[in-house]
C-alpha cells in the first residue's frame, strides 16, 4: 500500500451515456507520452547520509573490529563490490523505466498531496521492479566468484533466488491487475515452494532455558512443522512490508535500516563463533542482503520526499521476501522478527480491520491539510495514523524520518535484548 491514487485507462468521454445501450461501448484507451518525460534528479546528497549512518559500523565490524577469516571476508567484500556496481545501475535504469511505465499509464498521484500542485503530478509507478531485476542479475553474477558446481550452499542459493524472483513477479502481477488484498495473503505461499523444496537445513530449535525444566528437551525437532513456520514467516514479511507504508520513503527506508540491522548481526555472529559451517549460513545471508541495500539505496534516492517514482508493491513483496529467506537460511528467524517490531504492531493494530470486524477503506492513510501541509491521523488502525494521534500533526517529511527512527531504536532493542540475554535465555 503506497500513497498513490490509480488512474484507470478509460477515459470519461469513452464511458457510454445513460440514454445510449450499455451493450457495445466504445472504449478508447489514453497514453500518456513519457517522451518528454523528465525524472527529477535523484537525492544523493540524502543517501550519501544514510549510507554513512547506516553502513559504517558494519563496514568496521567486518573489516577491523572482528578477525574474519580472509576466504570468507573476500566473497563479502566481492559481494560488496557488485552491490555497488548494482547501486549505480539501478541509478540509471530508474528515469529509463519510468518512461517506460509512463506510456503503459501506469501512473499515480500522490494522495498525501492531495490539493497542492504536487499532488496533479503524475508519478510513475512500479519501479520497484528495476530493484528486483538488478537484485537478481547482481546475486546471480556472484554465483560465478563464489560457489562451484559441487558446493553444498549452491541449491540452496538458487532456490532462494527463485522465491524471489517469483515473488518479483507477483508482486508485478498485483501492481498491474490490482489483486484483492485477501489473495495478496496467499501469494507469498507459493513463492516460497522453490525455497522449501530445496531446504535441507536443520529443523529443530532450541528451547529457552528457563522452559527447559517444562519441555523436558533442550532440542526439539519440528519436522515438516518447521517448514510451515519457514512459509508463515514469508507471508508475514512480505505483506508486513506491504501495509506499514502510505509515506514517500518509508517503505525503502524500513527495508534498509532492517538490511542494515542484519548485516550487523551477521558479521557480529561470524565474529563471535568458530563454527565453520555457522559462518557459512550468516555469510549467506550477507550475500543476499548486501545488494537488496544498495539497490534499495538507489531507488531511495527517487522515492525520498518528494517522490519522484512509486516503488508499488513489487518493491514491498520483494524486499519482504528476501528478508524473510535470508532470515530462514541464516537461522536467525527470531532475530529478524525482533528486528520487524514496527511492522508486527502495525500488523496487530491492523488486525480488527484486515479481519474485517471494522470496516476497512481502500486507503488507511492520514488526513492531509493542504492549507498547512501537515497530516493529521484518522482512527484507521495503522502505526502511522496512531503516531499521529499520539505525537499530534506533522509534515509527511518528518513523521517518515520519525517512524525510520523507531524502526532503528527497535532494531537497536534487539542487540540490546541478545547482550542481556545471552547465556540465560539460550
């Protein structure tokens, strides 16, 4: 869900009048030339400041604090490399596709500008598909640097490539044929069957300690059960994504502060452990999430207040999707949903509406107030419209850079938590 109203293809004049036969209308279709369409320029100045915040303690961690292993640092830092070659292709593929886009009519307008003359722009939508695409052409690249024909990780690798790339497509399916929210619930279902025929991890978790006495086991094995939970949490991610949106720049933003909470986990997890096997499944994780971040910076840069592209729910089931595999093959599935504590209460206050006990609108976004530019919240049950109802009115700029800094304060509560808790909980 992005703040965007859909405009449909058919024109007004096309639309048959009350006085002709409703049985042969004539139906004319509008294109809108992305000639000459022109981008604004991208925010760099922006994601040069995020990149720095959010990058540099994990590029010390990997490169100084932690005495990791040079056959493992050198696929990461070759990772990172392509990553990079991939934030600057995005870049540039961004203002080609959204002409593109722009002669298909897919466009929308701005809704939390609803009144001003921002909100007559027509925005491009679903681009978030340029992300998806360099994403998969950067992780498959990589394959070729990094694993041979007989590596163990290998199948494991291109399964979860394609969860994803299944779920890229999906998610463009949706942004063209404007699926029904409760079938958006079971999309995700099918794009994890590469991922969970291919799994042959481990299936067994670990019992907290203080619940051992109770269990009776400190290990236990969930069997296929396991595998069911590996599906839920890819439905949740991606569609957790999906409905803590409404904002220019929130969806990429939450995406990159949790890519950036995993990166930080993963090499604090290789630093702190002499298990060759546990090196290779965080390292795994690194391999996927690096080049989600630098795409996903590169997109940022447009879709940063003002936006000057939707990233549509391509973006949103995409990113969601790959947080989730990256959480299953890294074995960090609890982390990670620590980690989506903003999206896990935006889903518990969505609840009484996506259940349908009260009445859900198209659209739960805040009220906009042309005259001031602020946004006030309405009683739909979202966490955007209850932060506004708790902090009162703001600007859409500032209540997006808020709700990022709670989703790092909650990405910081879970190191927090792990550091207390380690060695009394498991």
């Amino acid at each position: 869900m992005t703040a965007r109203k859909r405009t449909s293809s058919v024109t007004d004049s096309a639309k048959p009048a009350q006085s002709e036969p409703a049985t042969a209308p004539t139906v004319q279709k509008t294109t809108v030339s992305g000639e000459d369409f022109q981008l604004a320029p991208p925010k760099l100045g922006v994601i040069f400041v995020i990149s720095a915040l959010l990058c540099s303690l994990y590029l010390y961690l990997l490169c100084f604090h932690y005495n990791v292993d040079n056959e493992l640092k050198r696929p990461i830092l070759i990772n990172a490399g392509l990553s990079l070659v991939g934030f600057f292709v995005t870049l540039k593929l961004i203002p080609v596709a959204a002409r593109y886009v722009l002669r298909r009519n897919m466009f929308g307008f701005d809704i939390n500008k609803r009144g001003t003359p921002q909100g007559e722009v027509k925005v491009p939508e679903s681009l978030g598909i340029v992300v998806g695409i360099v994403f998969l052409i950067v992780a498959i690249i990589f394959q070729f640097f990094n694993f041979t024909e007989d590596s163990v990780w290998l199948v494991e690798y291109n399964a979860a490539l394609a969860s994803i790339c299944f779920m890229i497509l999906l998610g463009f399916v949706d942004d063209v044929l404007d699926v029904p929210w409760r079938v958006k619930l079971l999309l995700p279902s099918f794009a994890t069957l590469p991922l969970l025929m291919a799994y042959a991890g481990h299936t067994t978790i670990v019992i907290p300690k203080p619940l051992v006495s109770f269990v009776g086991l400190e290990v236990l094995d969930l069997g296929r059960i396991y595998k069911l939970y590996m599906a839920l949490l890819a439905v949740f991610c991606t569609n957790s994504i999906n409905i803590h949106a409404g904002l220019n720049g929130l969806e990429i933003g939450q995406t990159v502060v949790i890519a950036a909470a995993i990166l930080i986990h993963n090499v604090m997890q290789i630093g702190a452990s002499v298990d060759t096997e546990y090196h290779q499944a965080h390292a795994f994780s690194i391999y996927l999430t690096q080049p989600l971040m630098a795409t996903s910076l590169a997109m940022l840069a447009y879709n940063w207040y003002p936006s000057a592209v939707f990233v549509g729910d391509t973006y949103t089931v995409f990113a969601g999707m790959t947080m989730a595999v990256v959480g299953i093959l890294g074995h960090f599935s609890e982390t990670l949903l620590i980690f989506f504590l903003p999206q896990v209460l935006n889903f518990l206050l969505s609840l009484p509406q996506l259940a349908g006990i009260v009445k859900c609108p198209r659209h739960r976004l805040p009220k906009f107030d042309p005259s001031t530019g602020l946004l006030t919240g309405t009683k739909d049950g979202t966490l955007v419209n209850v932060y506004l109802r708790i902090f009162g009115r703001k600007s859409e700029k500032s209540l997006c850079i808020h709700l990022l800094v709670f989703q790092a304060l909650a990405c910081a509560l879970c190191f927090l938590l792990r550091h207390f808790l380690a060695g009394w909980y498991k």
